[in-house]
C-alpha cells in the first residue's frame, strides 16, 4: 500500500516559504530562500549549489512565462534523511506540450530554454502538469544522496496573503496496511487559527488506527479550549475509504476524470457537533483520495484536467491549488494514493 518511513504532516512555518514570483527581484529572494533552508541540512557544498540553480531556473521561468507565479520551498522530513521540495503554480497560460518543455534546448520565448531541462537534471524526481488554459504546477524533489522516491501521499499549506502563521495543517500516518489521512482548518486566520489546527492533529496522532468517526469524536473533546476548527479525516485500505468531516472541509475521490465527494457533516470541532457520522466508500483502482480546506473552491471540474489522478500525488495537490487556490484564506490540501 503506501510506504512511510515516518508521519507525513504539515511543514514547520519556519521550514517553509512562499514567494510570489511577479518582478525580477523575486529570482534572487528564492535563491536565498533556497540557500537559507539547504544551510539547515546536511547536502554538500556542490548538491546545495545545484539545488539553488534549480530553484533560480523555476523562479525565472516563473517571471518569464507565467501570470501570477508563486514558488514554494520547504524541508521534505518524510524519510530519515530530510530534504528540500520545490513547487511552482501559476495562473497560465498552460503549457501545451509538458514533455518538449521539459527538455533542454526547448524555448517558447525566444531564450536558450535550459531552464525546465536543467531542473529536470538535477532534481533527484521531477513532474509536470499543464493544460492550455489552465495554470500550470512543477514539482520537484532534492535530496542529499540519491535513492529516495517519491511518496504515495502529499499535501500543501499556504497562508491568507499577509499572514506569516497557517491555520490549515494535515497528516498522514500508515498503521499497518491502513493509511489515516487528516486535513485541518483551524477557524478564522493566524496563530490562533494554527493552534486548533495542530491540536487536532495531534489528537489523531495519539491513536490513529482508531476508526475515523472515534477520532474525530476525540478532536472534538480535545478541541474545547481553541477557537475550534473543519476537520476531515479518512482511512484507506483495500479499495474501500471510510470518512468521517465536520465542517467545511471538501473530500473528493479523483478518477479518470471525475470526481466523487464524501460527506462532511454540519458544525464546528470543538463547539458544535449535534451528529458525528462516518460514511463508507468505494476506491477504484488508480484513484486519488483529496482533502482540502475552503482555501481552495470546490468548483474545481475533473473533465478540465484530464489524467490528473494518475500523477504523483504533490503533483496533484499543487495543480489542484494552482487551479482553485484563492489568496483571501488559508489554503490546505492533502492527496492519498492508495
């Protein structure tokens, strides 16, 4: 099923970071973010050389080619040795064949057209997704040493503009052959909004292999003293998802070009929960199971972005912001792939 060397959750705020890539000046703030979180970890001088190429590449690419560009970095800490993820989404004009644009030589613009090429090359894995029309999203991975792939679940955050703190969070752990998945929205903005949201996923973590309707019975009671919180949380295991939200957290499984929603309930985790119910679903083979928060619209078509499913799960979660993101809210998705 999936393999986790260790819990996936949320990234630390400070082992994040977010730029919009819109003025030139932006390229040289990614490369110093991107040096900033390398100095954190252990790659040798040349591996951390190549990782800020990469990231100055994307950036560029960003400021060349796309309308509204937003770069994201952070520490990767899913195996025992951690390392940096990059992601880029924008807001168009899409890319019409994503196998030509990833290699050198390649130019839309007139330019030598290294740049998805380099990026490509020296990422440790490297995935693309673009429709004409459509935003388009890059993700690529660095390690310190090669050898790690990538994983069968992922999940993104983005703070309200203007914010430092996420109210959104998400986790998932693997007990067994069962893997429990939470996604958080903690009510309203900023730290207050982060506290519930941690909290409640620490509830889930003191005892995840509890069915899901257990455990959000348990963030609930543990929620009181916070300002309370949307929780989502599902259980994958032999093509069969059991899912138990409250509030407005939006659950979806992905197909071939179609989505299917599980059922949240009305209330607030912690302050009002009348019915808490779990509901029971059937996984096809190669589908995706898709938390995210209200920071992304629900309206979001599955026939618009065709093949989505199938891609690494980073992959999706970063087309799926890309596509349906808004910048007045936090902003949280996590993508399963059992």
């Amino acid at each position: 099923m999936v393999a986790l060397s260790r819990p996936l959750a949320a990234s630390a705020i400070a082992e994040m970071s977010w730029i919009r890539v819109e003025e030139a000046n932006a390229v040289g703030a990614c490369r110093s973010a991107a040096q900033h979180l390398i100095g954190q970890l252990s790659f040798a001088a040349t591996r951390a050389v190549e990782v800020a190429l990469a990231v100055t590449e994307a950036a560029s690419n960003l400021h060349k080619h796309a309308r509204q560009g937003t770069l994201l970095l952070r520490i990767n800490r899913e195996a025992e040795v951690p390392g940096i993820d990059l992601v880029t989404i924008d807001a168009g004009p899409g890319v019409g064949d994503v196998g030509a644009a990833l290699r050198d030589g390649h130019s839309t613009a007139g330019t030598l057209g290294i740049g998805l090429g380099a990026i490509r090359r020296l990422a440790d894995s490297c995935d693309m997704y673009s429709v004409p029309g459509h935003g388009t999203a890059l993700v690529a991975r660095f390690w310190p040493a090669p050898g790690q792939l990538p994983g069968r679940c992922a999940g993104l955050i983005r703070p309200i503009s203007g914010e430092f703190e996420c109210g959104d969070a998400f986790s998932a752990v693997l007990t067994g052959d069962v893997i429990t998945g939470v996604m958080c929205d903690g009510l309203g903005h900023g730290p207050l909004a982060a506290i519930a949201a941690r909290e409640s996923l620490a509830a889930v973590a003191d005892d995840p292999a509890a069915e899901p309707v257990a455990l959000l019975d348990r963030v609930h009671r543990r929620l009181g003293h916070t300002r309370g919180a949307a929780v989502g949380i599902v259980q994958v295991a032999d093509g069969t998802a059991r899912y138990a939200g409250l509030g407005n957290i939006a659950a979806w499984i992905l197909s071939a070009d179609s989505r299917a929603g599980m059922l949240s309930v009305p209330g607030i985790a912690g302050h009002q929960a009348r019915t808490i119910r779990q509901f029971e679903y059937a996984v096809p083979a190669g589908a995706a199971i898709v938390l995210h928060s209200d920071g992304l619209s629900s309206r979001w078509d599955a026939r618009a972005l065709p093949g989505l499913a199938s891609r690494d799960p980073l992959v999706i979660a970063a087309a799926l912001l890309a596509e349906a993101g808004v910048h007045r809210d936090d902003a949280g998705i996590l993508v399963l792939k059992p």
